[in-house]
C-alpha cells in the first residue's frame, strides 16, 4: 500500500468502529419487565454446582492474597478448565486476574508462567505464550503440561519439527501416554496418516478413560485429513453421545455434515446453541444451505458479534470471521483478506483449506500456492487440499 | 500414583484449549454513552451485562441460573453504586459531582449476547473548566480483559436535545484513563478526544506515527488538535460528516 493512504485507511477502520459501536448502542432496545418472576437472563442452564461455590470461595480467598502461588493457581487452572468447557472468554479473564500479581513481571515463577502462557496462547497471542513455555520447560523440565502446550503451540504455529521435538520432551517428563498421541498426530499430519491411526487405535484401547476423548477427536481429524470423512463423522458421533464431546467437537462434526450436505442434521443439532459464536456460524450455514428464513436472524446476530469484537480491537475471530464474510456475505475479496491475516497467526488444516477457498472464490489462485508451498515445506499431507486446485 | 494420573489428567487441558476457539462467545464489554452539555451537565447512559454484573454482586440468590426481574430490581441501588463507584468523571483533579435524584428507574437493553443493566444518571462538571478526565475501573480487578465502549456526545451550540457524535473510544485494561478535550471557545462544538495511550489491539497508538506526524507536519502550531478535526472531518464530509474520529490517530 502507498504509505500516504495509510491514514486515509486508519480513518475508515476507525469509522467502522464508531459506525458499528454506535449501532450496537442504538440498536439495543430498552426493555422494562412488568412481573418481578420474568426471567430476564439465563446465566447457566443448570443451578450453580458444588464446585463452582468452592471456586467462588477460593477466588476470594485469592483476592486476599494476591501473591499466594498455590491459591492463585488452583482457582486460575479451574477457571481454564471451564474456559474450555463453556468457550467463554470471561474466565481466561477470570484467570488473568488472579494472576495479577504476576502478570507484567519478566519471569515469573514456573507455575505462574505455565498459566500465564496458556492465557496467552488462548488469546492468540502465541509469541508471547512460547516464549513462556519455552523458558518454563527450561527451568522445570518435568513439567509435562508446559511441553503439551508447547507442542500444541508449535503446531498451531506451522513448526512441526519443534512440535516433534516438544512431544520427546513428555517422555522425559513421564507422560508417556501423552507423548505418544502427540507424536502420533505429527506423524499423522507428515504423511503417515494410516501408521498413525493403527498406533492412536491401539492407544485408546489401552490408555486410561481420561484420555480416550483426545485421542478420538485425533483419529477424527486424522481421518478427515486423510479423506476419510466417514471414519471421521462415526467418531465425532461417538464422542458426542458419550460425554467426550464437547463444543469444539459439535463444530467439527458441524463441519463435516455441512461439508456433506445435512444441513438438516445441522439444524437440529445446533439450534438452542446460539450463544457460542463459533457453532451459530455453522448453524448460520446451515440455514444458507437449507433455504431456512431463520438465516437472516443468524446473520445479523454474527454480524453484531463481529463486530462488537472489532470495535474492541479483538483479532481471535480472523478465521470465524474470514468463513462467515465468505459464506455467508459473500465477499470473497473481503474473505481473502481475513483469511489469509489469519494465515499469517495460524496454520492449522482448517485455516489452510480457507483460504484456499477463498482465494478460489476470488480469482487470485496465488494465494493457494501460499498454502501448497508451506504444507511441502512443512511435509504436511492433506488429502482434502489434494482434492483442489 | 494417583497424584500423577490427575497431573497427567490436567496436562489434557493443553491440547484440548489450544484446538478450541478460545473466544467462542463474546468477550465482556460495556457500553457508555457521555453526552457534555455547554453548562457542564454531562448524561450518563451505561449498559452493562447483566451476566457480568452477576459475577460480581451475585444477582443470582437463589443460584439456579436464571436471573429474574425481582432478583436485578431488588438489587438496583446496590447495583447503581457499584458501577457510579467505577466510573469517574473529573476536571483538574475534581470530581464531576453527581447530581442527586437524576438517576432513572431500574430497565434494561438486549445486546447481541444477552440483557444489559441501564443506568442513567447525570453529572455536573464546570461548564468551561476545560478537559474532563474519565477513569474507567469496572471489573478491572476480576477481569482485565473486560472493555468499556465509551461514546462521546457534545450539545450542538443553539440546541437543547440535539447532539454531535465525537468519537468512540475504548476502555479497560491497560487504558483505564481518558481525556475528553474542549478546544477553545467560542469555536462551535469544538469538542475532540485526546489519547493518552494506545487504543488496545486497534493499532493506533497517541503517539504521531511518521504517517500522522508528516500530515500534522505543516499544521499551524496551535492548536494542534483543531486542525486535525478540521481535515478529518474534510476526510469524511461526503459519507459521513458527523463522524470526526481524527483525533484517535492524532498527535493531539
């Protein structure tokens, strides 16, 4: 770009921002309830658990002694886990609060770092989270979750040689069942999609139950990888009839149905599940494909969300945001764009397979090359990019 | 050994998180409106998620997830004083004094991920006392990712409810202080929005990057901030003359 149209073009990000957080504001409607037992708000779709009141109670304990390491890590790793579970970035905010004390410092404590890190990486931030890991399982190398992560951060990052050598690390720190899926999914990704599965099989027949959830949504994606769509779809079903499934596996189950068609399925399995932004665009394609009025609706929910993100500087939804502008606007140019930002953060098969498809959308097939070069720089395999162009 | 199996257990978090879109909803935001009259009276609208609010002030009594009416009506001069005690209004380090009975009765807002508290009050600042300083502290100690979307509004001269919009700007984190400017009168509606510190995650920072600053370059030495408005709002007069945002990225 010409650097005097820079700010030229600061100025239209700005007026989108203005523009969207001053219809987000106008757009609210006020509403004043006339009986006192309307309920205006549903905050869970259960009544506050055991734990949850504990966590509670720890947390304020925690705000009582802001530099405790052990209290604030047991209620920051809580609040992760739920994070996790409910795909609510309140509680990474949850977790970065308690570790307040720590946050700025250079080099925290090992345990406080590792936590810090996982924030960040759930962030997007990944330079930041690996620099953390990487000075965590130098000073504690037994610290199996520190190398987890960092092989995971890795391979999110397009560094399978680093990730490979991340997994070696948790056989030193004795998580042997963990390095061994870890390794398995690299090797997956490298072209041994069929050794790679033999050896995750075995594994979930022996490994203990905690574990068989991760490793099937591995043989899943695996499959997916290897053009195996119907090995895929089985497991996802499995793990959602189980209790392994849990939102990140209903979106990618999501995606193979409407890759094939169901849309109808879709729908079914989605709907009531609006509030998690990630399934309601699927669920918004899903009503695209199937013609459903209800898409409207969809639409101008996900639109508000993006935006409301934008208006806060948030960059988290590039890929969401990428396939919503694609699909569902239609724009491809405008998809380009988005998706291949995230290229840059993210290298992940989901990210590569966007942006080939928009890229094809809009005519400017250089952008596949981009994706192709770096899966043979990388050695990664990918039946579902072999199908295209 | 069990010790070890629940170690091993929690390192599963690693993997799962890192597939996961971690910000599969959306994140805490507010929404605060500031309309500044030419006497000093500045209108406070706030919405706030009532979802956030119950995190704080457990809204929640009777814990079974659902929030109603009488649980959020019951509560609303708590809730009012909660959120007026993490919100600040100031003029050369004195306080915008609230002014007493303005607050509205208790009602709500439907935002794109659930129902908001409105709080409405008004406070008093002194009509040509110069900038007033915001500081924005809400659920700053309990989650530093929370924003507050803040609207500036001034009086148009010679009006009574008409208002021009003069900027958004966000808050949170580690911008939890803002300035809103006046630039010297009788210039009409003369209001612009002066940074001191970068606007989070947007990429624009108050200090003049070599863009802004060769643009300001030939500026006129005073007042700075006034050119800026003036050639922003050039900028936009064809498609949207009301929007003067120029003083985000200025040097002002």
């Amino acid at each position: 770009m010409h650097p005097k149209s820079r700010p030229l073009s600061r100025l239209l990000i700005l007026w989108v921002i203005m523009a969207t957080s001053m219809s987000a504001q106008a757009a609210a409607k006020l509403h004043t309830p006339v009986r006192d037992q309307e309920v205006v708000e549903v905050l869970r779709e259960r009544p506050l658990s055991r734990e949850e009141r504990e966590w509670r109670t720890l947390r304020a304990q925690a705000r009582l002694a802001p530099s405790n390491i052990a209290l604030a890590s047991k209620v920051a790793w809580q609040a992760l886990r739920w994070a996790r579970r409910d795909g609510d970035p309140r509680w990474l905010g949850q977790a970065q609060a308690t570790l307040g004390h720590w946050w700025t410092q250079t080099a925290p404590p090992a345990d406080i770092r590792l936590l810090r890190a996982t924030i960040l990486q759930s962030n997007h931030d990944f330079d930041a989270s690996l620099r953390d890991l990487q000075a965590v399982v130098r000073d504690k190398p037994g610290e199996a979750q520190a190398w987890l992560t960092l092989a995971a951060v890795l391979r999110v990052r397009g560094r399978p040689a680093e990730a490979l050598a991340a997994c070696e690390g948790l056989v030193r720190a004795g998580a042997n069942w963990h390095a061994e899926v870890c390794t398995q999914e690299l090797r997956g990704q490298a072209g041994e999609a069929a050794h790679a599965m033999r050896a995750l099989d075995t594994l979930a027949s022996q490994a203990p139950r905690e574990f068989r959830g991760h490793i099937q949504l591995v043989r899943a994606e695996l499959a997916e990888r290897d053009g195996k769509p119907d090995v895929a779809a089985k497991l996802y079903a499995l793990m959602l009839a189980s209790d392994e499934g849990d939102a990140y596996v209903e979106g990618a189950y999501a995606d193979l149905l409407l890759d094939q068609g169901q849309a109808d399925a879709v729908i079914a399995r989605l709907k009531g599940r609006e509030r998690n932004d990630a399934l309601l665009l699927r669920l918004a394609e899903a009503y695209d494909l199937a013609g459903n009025p209800a898409r409207r609706t969809a639409v101008q929910a996900l639109q508000a969300r993006f935006m409301a993100a934008k208006s806060r500087g948030d960059r988290v939804h590039q890929r969401e945001e990428a396939r919503f502008t694609l699909r569902l606007l239609r724009q491809p140019v405008a998809a380009l764009a988005l998706a291949r930002s995230n290229w840059l953060i993210q290298k992940e098969a989901a990210d590569g397979l966007l942006l080939v498809e928009a890229a094809l959308a809009a005519g400017q097939p250089q952008a596949v090359d981009e994706v192709h070069s770096f899966m043979q720089s990388v050695g990664w395999h990918d039946q579902r990019l072999k199908a295209r162009p | 050994m069990k010790m070890k199996i629940q170690h091993l257990a929690w390192a599963l978090l690693g993997l799962w998180a890192i597939c996961m879109p971690a910000l599969a909803h959306k994140p805490s935001d507010s929404y605060l409106t500031l309309g500044t009259f030419d006497s000093g009276r500045v209108d406070v609208e706030w919405h706030v998620s009532l979802r956030d609010i119950d995190g704080e002030l457990r809204l929640d009594v009777d814990d079974d997830g659902r929030l109603t009416w009488g649980e959020v009506r019951g509560r609303w001069a708590e809730l009012l004083g909660y959120m007026q005690a993490h919100l600040s209004l100031s003029q050369r380090d004195r306080p915008c004094a609230l002014v007493p009975g303005s607050d509205q009765p208790p009602t709500l807002a439907s935002h794109t991920d659930g129902r908001y508290a409105v709080l409405r009050w008004q406070q008093a600042c002194m009509p040509t006392s110069g900038d007033i300083r915001i500081d924005y502290t809400l659920f700053a100690l309990t989650d530093p990712t929370h924003r507050g979307i803040v609207r500036w509004r001034a009086q148009l001269p010679a009006t009574t409810d008409r208002f021009e919009e003069k900027g958004i700007t966000v808050l949170g984190g580690d911008r939890p202080a803002h300035r809103l400017q006046f630039a010297t009168r009788p210039a009409p509606a003369s209001l612009s929005v002066a940074s001191d510190a970068p606007i989070p995650g947007s990429g624009l920072a108050s200090s003049p990057d070599p863009d802004t600053a060769s643009s300001t370059a030939e500026t006129p030495p005073t007042p700075a901030c006034e050119h800026c408005f003036t050639s922003c709002a050039k900028a936009w007069s064809t498609s949207a003359p009301a929007l003067t945002m120029c003083s985000f990225s200025s040097p002002c």
